[in-house]
C-alpha cells in the first residue's frame, strides 16, 4: 500500500512542470518583441517613402492642372478669336456676293450694252456725215485733191466706227457668255468658302472646348486620386504609430 508521502509527490511535481513552461513563455516574450520592433521601424520608414513619393507626385499633378487649365483658356480664346474672323470674312462674302448679284452685275452689262450702242451711233453719225459730203461734193466743184482728202477722212472715220461697234459688240457678247456667269460662280464659291470656314470655325470651336473639358478633368481626377492615396496613406502611418505606443506602453 502506497504511502501518504507518495501518493501527494505526483501533484507536485505536475505543478513544477506548469511553473517551469510559464517561466519559458515568458523568458521568449522579450525575444519577440524586439524582433517585432525590428520590422515595424522598417514598415515606418517604406510608409513615411511612400508618403513623400505621394507628396511629390501631388505637387506635380496640381502644377500639371494649372497649365491644363491655362492652356485650356489660352486656345479656347484663340479658338473664339478664329470663330469672330469667320463670321466677319462670311458676311463680307454674303454681302459682296448680294452687291454683285443686285447692283454690279447690271452695271457691268449695262456698260456693254451702252458701248455697243455708242459705237452704232458713231457708225451711224460717221456714215450720215460721209453721205453728205459725197452729196456735196458730187453737185459743186472743188479742187480734186481737197476733195479726196475730206472724203477719205470721212470713211476712215467711218471704217473706224464700225470696227468699235464690231469690238463693243464682241464684249457684250463676252461678258453675257463667259465674264458674268464667271463672275457669278467666284461670287457664289466666295461665299460657300467663307461659309465653310464658319462652320468649321465653330466646330473648331466647339471640339477644342471638349478636348480642354477633358484634359482639365483628367487633370482634376489625377490630383483627387493622389490627394486621396496621400490621406490614406498619412491615416495608415498615424495608426500605425499609435498602435506601436500602445505596444511599447503594454510592454512596459
């Protein structure tokens, strides 16, 4: 039968055993500790890198959506300057082409036509003046050779008469056939051309608006994404700060 002494030897020695782990796990505590500390300077420091990096990427996006934006206000203004030019180059033209169409070009037809009857009056005065001095000269006699001189004069005059009323003529038919109509088409393309260039003047106008919308708020998104990255960033570097004081105030 065993004995009393031995029977409470087993509790004991189970007890020692307990006391003996307790004092391992607390004699390796230390140990971890510091190991933790080891990579959590390290994690401070890739934080307070990430930060600056972030910093530097946030002033350089502000400045890049300030010459965004000064860019976008510069060619927008080049672009209204460009529309304003059109307009006035397009109303010059519609109110060129209006002039000819309404006054000019019946001027110039007009002119041709009261060429043409001048020279029928020259011809007309020119032969009516040769046939009464031919009358004349049949029924008086006159010195033969102031005779011919003065009927020469007067079918020269009369020559030259007809060929004018041939060259008016040839005019008119120049400008009704080919000048006019000429001018006609270059008056209308005039037109269309300026117009052309309003329309595309405005549309010019109205893409450059678009591609600067886009470009400032890229620019603006950009800025906003960094801002945010920035925060974060600071938010997770305090955290973690006050998570270690609390660490090293526990370990305390």
């Amino acid at each position: 039968m065993p004995s009393l002494r031995t029977t409470f030897a087993l509790p004991h020695t189970f007890l020692a055993a307990l006391v003996l782990a307790a004092a391992s796990a607390c004699a390796s505590a230390p140990a971890g500790k510091s190991e933790g500390s080891g990579g959590g300077k390290e994690g401070d420091e890739k934080k307070q890198e990430e930060i600056e990096e972030l910093t530097r990427k946030l002033e350089l996006a502000r400045l890049e959506l300030d010459l965004a934006r000064l860019e976008a206000g510069q060619e927008l203004d080049q672009a209204e300057r460009d529309l304003q030019a059109a307009k006035l180059s397009a109303e010059q033209a519609r109110l060129e082409r209006e002039g000819y169409v309404q006054l000019g070009r019946a001027r110039e037809l007009d002119e041709a036509r009261l060429a043409v009857d001048q020279s029928k009056g020259r011809v007309e005065d020119a032969a009516a003046e040769l046939a009464e001095l031919e009358a004349m000269y049949a029924e008086e006699e006159f010195a033969t050779k102031t005779k011919e001189l003065v009927l020469n004069r007067g079918r020269r005059q009369l020559e030259l008469a007809r060929r004018a009323l041939d060259l008016a003529e040839r005019r008119l038919r120049e400008a009704e056939g080919f000048e006019l109509p000429k001018k006609d088409r270059e008056q209308e393309e005039g037109e269309l051309k300026a117009q052309k260039g309003l329309a595309e003047a405005e549309q010019g106008l109205e893409k450059q608006r678009l591609a600067q919308k886009i470009a400032v708020a890229k620019a603006e998104q950009e800025v906003d994404e960094l801002a945010r990255k920035l925060a974060k960033a600071k938010v997770e570097q305090e955290k973690d700060g006050k998570q270690a004081d609390k660490d090293a105030a526990g370990g305390s």
